[in-house]
C-alpha cells in the first residue's frame, strides 16, 4: 500500500511535497487548488472503490464544510500489482465517504454560498494542515 492525501489545501501540498514534516514523509499528494470540497470527497471515493482506505475520517476535527474552503482526505490505496489481482473495497471507508459526501452536500446546500475574506484563508489553510497532521503523526505510531 501506498499513502495518499487528496487536497484543495496549497499549504498541505507544500507541506508534502517539500518533505518539511517527517509525517507526511512517503506520502503521496494529489493536489487540485480549482477542487471544491465535494471534488476532493469524489475523488476519495472513486479510489476507495478502486481498493483504497481511510486512513482518518474525512469530516475530522467538528469543522463543518460551510465554515472553511479546504478538504483534505487520507487513504491507503493498493499498488498498481494489487489492484490488478482485484482489491476489494473496504466496507468502512465506503460507508464514510458516502456519509461524508451526503453531509457536505447536505450542509452546503442549506447555507449561504460563504465568500472568505482573504485574510482568513491563511488561518483555514493552517486548520485544515494540522487536524491533517495530526492524523498523520498518529498513523506514524
């Protein structure tokens, strides 16, 4: 199994992809800034169905989806060869990202289209890469 973490989150790319944490080190990053929230949860769930797991729910940390832009989703997912051998999908994580998926677009579509103003993106960002790394550093153990 490889790691991998689907993001809308530049600071959680940068994170990654400069190795500036050593949890986040041998991990994956599939990064899309123009992703919405339930992009980030489509392309979560297209992999598990391909066999990939949850590493940490993906409605951590209590943060609701109308109070912040960013999502970022950790799985496992098979190597090419294990998925050829045909992985079967993981119950759980199948469960929760369909769950997640129903609650962001629940939750979206009953609250005003929220416009952030720029000076709090940074400040979402920095959420968004700490509940991360924290399910990071605890996958590490």
């Amino acid at each position: 199994m490889k790691l991998l973490i689907i993001t809308n989150n530049s600071r959680v790319n940068e994170a990654i992809s400069y190795n500036g944490e050593s949890c986040f080190r041998n991990i994956d990053v599939d990064f899309d800034p123009d992703m919405s929230q339930m992009d980030v949860l489509v392309r979560a769930r297209d992999m598990i169905h391909l066999g990939a797991k949850l590493v940490m729910h993906p409605m951590m940390g209590r943060i609701k989806p109308h109070e912040t832009p960013y999502k970022s989703v950790f799985l496992e997912v098979p190597e090419e060869r294990e998925r050829e051998k045909g992985t079967e999908c993981d119950l759980n994580s199948v469960i929760m990202i369909e769950d997640s998926m129903a609650e962001t677009a629940k939750l979206l579509q009953n609250t005003f289209a929220l416009k952030y103003d720029d000076s709090m993106l940074p400040d979402l960002q920095y959420l968004d890469f700490l509940l991360l790394k924290a399910g990071a550093e605890e996958y590490r153990r």
